[in-house]
C-alpha cells in the first residue's frame, strides 16, 4: 500500500508515520500549493515560499505553545512531551494568529499587498481544519463526551471511539462532525471565491466559520479542559476570534480595487 492510515499510525511508502502530523503536514503542503498559485500574480514564486515557511514556523510555534499553556498542570509535571507534537495539541487560535503574523511579516518585508495572500489564506485554514478534525480522530484527542447508548441518540450524532486511557466508549461523534462541517465550509469559501469576494473578507468568513464551528462542538467535547464561567476557556476563545473574523469580513474597504 502506497498510503495508508491505521488509528495513530499511518503508512507512506515504505514508512510508518503519526497519523496526526501527517495530516496535518499534507494540509500545510496542499495550502502552500493554494498559495503559490492563488499568488502567482502578484507575488514571486521565492516570496510566496518564503511567505508560507513564515507562517507555518509561526503557526506551528504558537498553536503548540497555546496548548501547553492550557494544560501547563499536566506539562509542567511531563516536560519531555512538550516538544511531543505527533500526539495532538496544536490549537486553532494560536496556528491562525501565527500564520497570520507570518504573511503580515513577509508582506513587509518584500513589499506586497497582504490582500492576494489573505485570499489564499482562506482556502488554507479550512483544509487545515479537516486535517486537525481527522487527525483528532486518529490521535483520540478532542474526543467527544460519553453517552449511555448509540441508539439513543441519531446515528450522525453518535460513534464508538477512543478517550481517555484509549478507552473505546460510545461517545459524541465530535471529530467527524467537524471534519464534515470544514468541507462544508470549505465549499462556501470556494463559492465566495466565485463570487468575488477576496482578501481579508474571504479569510474572515473561514476563520469565522472554524471557530463557530470549535465553539459549538466545545459542548459536546469530553476531553480534559479549562474551563471558565461555565465554558472551556478555548471557547471563550473561539468568541474572540470568531469576533476578529465578522470585523475582517464587514469593516469598510480602504479601496475599491479587487485583489485577484
């Protein structure tokens, strides 16, 4: 089998890789490759690689970096896995603000419009966001909370799988569902695309649209989690974010002229 995936395990070629980092290191090529050619008008091909290695190191730093922060009382006692990526943790708050300040700092530096690349951005954060759902689901991490009985509850709703300790129970089928509602999103970002909607007004609807759907499916989770005012504090997150999303999408454009 050329590829192949195996719960946490996954086979490419002849090596036996973590399921989660594969996928999530397929998304981040198959986003530079929406990027380069989202870009290809209006940035140098060497800029737009450069651009992306910028926000991948960024994302990749301060997503993992969030997680230890909301769970430091169990890192703080297992320092050695704090540099455990292949496991899960990596949020979705810090990888967006990291790839974000990544194209930001390479739009400066090479003196291009920020708004071509933001484009292509869109694209990227809902392929990245399939890939973490489907991830989770291979790793057991953001797991669903445990119900007493599949038939109790609709067949879309409900599945078997692993939590804590590995243990197979039935549970809220959180994984898939946010992986099925990323490509969903993912089809009505390509259809904004169509109808010219670009820039920051595509990425703020993506980014919309993934913490909506984190903040949703945080009520059905049962994976450990800090929990603030009757909410997980990445919810609480997930607001915020998704706040910065509407004004990205709905505040007033600067310039009438359409980026490609």
């Amino acid at each position: 089998m050329l590829v192949g995936l195996d719960g946490p395990r996954a086979t490419v070629l002849w090596w036996t890789l973590p399921s989660y980092m594969t996928l999530i290191g397929t998304a981040i090529l198959v986003s530079c490759g929406l990027l380069f050619w989202k870009t290809r008008r209006s940035w140098k091909l060497h800029q737009a690689a450069d651009s992306a290695l910028m926000a991948a190191a960024f994302g990749l730093v301060l997503a993992r970096f969030e997680h230890i922060m909301l769970d430091w009382a169990y890192f703080s006692g297992l320092p050695s896995e704090i540099l455990s990526f292949a496991a899960g943790g990596l949020n979705a708050h810090g990888a967006i603000a990291g790839a974000a300040l990544g194209g930001w700092v390479a739009s400066r530096l090479f003196g291009n419009r920020l708004e071509p690349w933001l484009s292509a951005a869109a694209y990227a954060v809902c392929v990245i966001s399939i890939a973490a759902w489907w991830g989770c689901a291979a790793a057991s991490c953001a797991y669903g909370a445990e119900v007493g009985n599949l038939a109790d509850y609709p067949s879309w709703l409900v599945w078997e799988a692993q939590g804590d300790f590995l243990m197979v129970a039935p549970r809220y089928a959180v994984q898939p569902i946010g992986a099925i509602m990323s490509v969903l999103l993912l089809g009505m970002v390509s259809l904004s695309a169509a109808l010219g909607i670009r820039g920051r007004r595509r990425v703020g609807m993506a980014i919309t649209g993934v913490m909506l759907i984190s903040f949703l499916l945080g009520f059905l989770r049962g994976d450990p989690g800090l929990d603030l005012a009757g909410l997980r504090v990445t919810q609480l997150l997930d607001v915020l974010f998704a706040g910065a999303g509407v004004l990205l999408a709905l505040w007033p454009r600067r310039s009438s002229v359409l980026t490609p």
